[in-house]
C-alpha cells in the first residue's frame, strides 16, 4: 500500500530544499509487466518459428520419401560351376542310302515294303534281264571259240620251235606262229573277261540289301521298266542303330566340349524320357557364316523308339569358363547406352552398371561380366531409373529404407 505523505514535508519546506525528487511506483511496474510481456511474446515466437522450421524438415523428407520410387533389391545369385545349354539337334539315321539298278530290265517281284527291316544279303528285287542274258551265253560262245583259236595256235608254235632246231623249217615261220599263239592267248584272256563282267551285271538281276536297316521308300512295282543307273531310285534304306544328332553349338560354348562326353536327348513325341548320347566327333573348324561348331552325338536305338529326321533337344554340360552370377531377365534395362542393371549403392542411391550376359534361358540370365557378388540388384526397375537416383529399397523380408533415412 502506498504510504500517504507526511504533512509536514512540503516541497520547498525549510530544510528539505536539496533532497531528490522520489520516483513514483507505479510506472517502475508497469515497466517490469510490459518486460514479462515481451519476453513472452518472444518466447512464443521462437517457438512458432522452431515448430514450422521442424515441420518444413518433416515436409522436405516426406516428400523426398514420397517422390524416390519404391524397389525391391536382391543380391545376384553365383553361377552355377557347370554351364547348362540346350540346342536343337537334328535326327538322322547311321547309314542312309538309296538303291539303284545296276543293269537294265523288268521288274519281276518286289519282297520289302516301306517300314520292313532288312538284313544285310537280304534279297530285295528280281530284275528279269533277257537281252543281258542272251549276251552271256554270246560271250561264253566267243571265249569258246578264243580258246579253240589259241590251242592250235600254241600246238603250230610248238611244233615249229622243234622243227627249227633241225633247220626243217625256218625261223622267220616259227616266229609268225609262236606269236600267233601269244596273240590268241591274250583273245582268250579278253573273252574271260568280257564274260565275267557280263556274269557281274547279270548277278545285278536280284538286287540285295547292303547293311541291316529299315525299308523308308520303294519306287518301284512289278512289271516296271527298269534303267540301270543313278536315274531312278528302287528303295532308300537307312541304318536306324545307333542314330546320328548333328547339333551346331555356339563358338563361346566350344572350349568345353569332349570327345567321348555324355549328353541328354530329350525329344517332344517322348516327353519326361531322356535319351543319353556320346559326342563322338566335330567338325574341328567353325563355320564362318553361323560362328557354330558341327557336333555329332551318336544314341543307342536299338530299341527303335527314335525315328531318323525327328527334332530333338541336345542338352549340353560343360564347365564353367569363368565365375558367372544369375539375376532375373526382368531386371534387365535396355537403352542405347547399352544392357545394363540397376543396383543400389549406399542403401538409397541408383547406380546403373553395363553388364555382359551369357546363357539366358527367358525367366534368368547369366552375368557374365559387370556384376560383383554382393550387389544389391533392382529386381524390376523403373523405366524412367537414372543414375544417382534416390530410391526406396523394399527388403525381402518387407521392410523399406526410405530415401534420405533409414
């Protein structure tokens, strides 16, 4: 409370002239109030300022969240240390051979049809041949006739080299006759041969199965005209045991083939079954035009299940040429920079790397250079990825990084 003034101090009263004058009160608190005040309203603002400085903070990374796409990652999976590769291989038989006459005629019986086995010497076809016979029996009349020529002129010659001795005759006649005789001699050998060789072309009159095999074609039916020659085929036969697969393999792929290796054969007319092959030769030069190595592997058909021509799958095992790593064909990203896959570095940043691939079987490719084990691979990028990016990485186990945090 304020005191009340003393009555008897006036101002200007004797005594009191050089005291100072007293401050009122009041305005010193209303002083103090107006500072509280203030340093409220301060306290206040500084406060509102940290709250929207924390709240834009909060803002900036939501939408640095928000605006970095979500990937999954993976790591790339090691190789396998054998490389697995499959290729078309075509079918054909061991031996594969048309028939064709050898002397000309008519066709008296035939004994195979398609798709009956022969044996080798089995009799296929009679030809009947009457104007080849009528030449035999011409020949073996002139070989007759040679030898008869040839017998007196060896008796003239022997006599007259005995007469000549005695000077009853003369040499000049003795030579004539031993040279007669050495001349129908040799008539004697060329009538021979000219039989023999008719008797070989009559012996084509049945015409005989060369190897064990399978009847694929018959051209002919009794009665027929036949020519001899390559003109006109009489049967086709192949040799279906064992079969020959001829497949072109990749020259990346030809390091690791052997002679003598193993392979599966797989065929569509017989699904689930595998058929085990030999690699038995190649063609030891690669094909400039295709860049592939002519491979044969031969397969035990005795059981005569696979059929010569048919398409089959040669599934092809060599040991890896160098450490590779598998990622999924979806992870790939095709630009004009190249092939490329998109990993993450730093648990939230983009980094794009070229890479080389190798097998690629549709779902999965090998890696065969570019990539590290251990890299964090984008499993299915976004088109629009680049590099340097800031992303949000989905775990396997579905926990994310967002970007700018985790």
């Amino acid at each position: 409370m304020d005191r009340p003034s003393s009555p008897h101090l006036q101002p200007g009263a004797a005594g009191h002239e050089n005291a100072p004058a007293a401050i009122p009160i009041a305005p010193r608190r209303i002083f103090a109030g107006a500072a509280v005040v203030l340093l409220l309203l301060i306290a206040l603002a500084a406060t509102g300022i940290l709250r929207r400085v924390e709240a834009r903070t909060a803002l900036a990374r939501r939408t640095v969240a928000l605006a970095a796409p979500t990937v999954s990652v993976a790591a790339a999976q090691p190789g396998a240390p054998v490389d697995s590769f499959v290729l078309p291989g075509n079918t054909t038989a061991y031996t594969d051979s048309p028939i064709y006459a050898r002397t000309d005629g008519y066709l008296v019986r035939w004994f195979f049809d398609i798709g009956a086995h022969a044996k080798k010497g089995a009799l296929l076809a009679v030809i009947d041949t009457p104007e080849l016979d009528k030449q035999v029996a011409q020949a073996v009349s002139d070989l007759a006739t040679a030898e008869a020529n040839a017998n007196i002129a060896r008796i003239q010659a022997e006599r007259y080299s005995g007469l000549v001795k005695s000077d009853a005759v003369s040499q000049q006649d003795t030579d004539t006759y031993v040279n007669q005789a050495a001349a129908t001699a040799a008539a004697v050998r060329s009538a021979q041969a000219n039989l023999q060789r008719l008797k070989e072309l009559q012996s084509f009159e049945k015409v005989y199965a060369p190897f064990d095999g399978v009847i694929t074609a018959r051209a002919i039916d009794t009665g027929q005209l036949i020519n001899s020659g390559a003109g006109a085929e009489l049967f086709h036969m192949q040799a279906i045991s064992p079969l020959r697969v001829y497949a072109d393999v990749p020259q990346v792929d030809t390091p690791g083939l052997k002679r003598g290796m193993k392979i599966d054969l797989t065929f569509p007319e017989h699904p689930g079954k595998i058929f085990v092959g030999t690699l038995v030769r190649t063609a030891n030069a690669i094909d400039p035009t295709s860049r592939t190595l002519l491979t044969e592997i031969d397969v035990d058909n005795r059981s005569g299940e696979l059929l010569p021509g048919a398409l089959a799958q040669v599934h092809f095992k060599t040991p890896a040429a160098r450490p590779t790593l598998i990622v999924p064909a979806a992870a790939l990203i095709f630009r004009r920079e190249g092939l490329q896959l998109g990993t993450v570095v730093h648990d939230d940043t983009a980094h794009l790397v070229h890479v080389t691939i190798g097998e690629d079987d549709g779902a999965t490719v090998q890696i065969i250079d570019g990539l590290h084990p251990g890299d964090q691979v984008i499993q299915d990028p976004p088109d629009a990825l680049i590099e340097g990016e800031k992303v949000t990485v989905v775990r396997p186990g579905g926990a994310s990084t967002p970007a700018g945090g985790r």
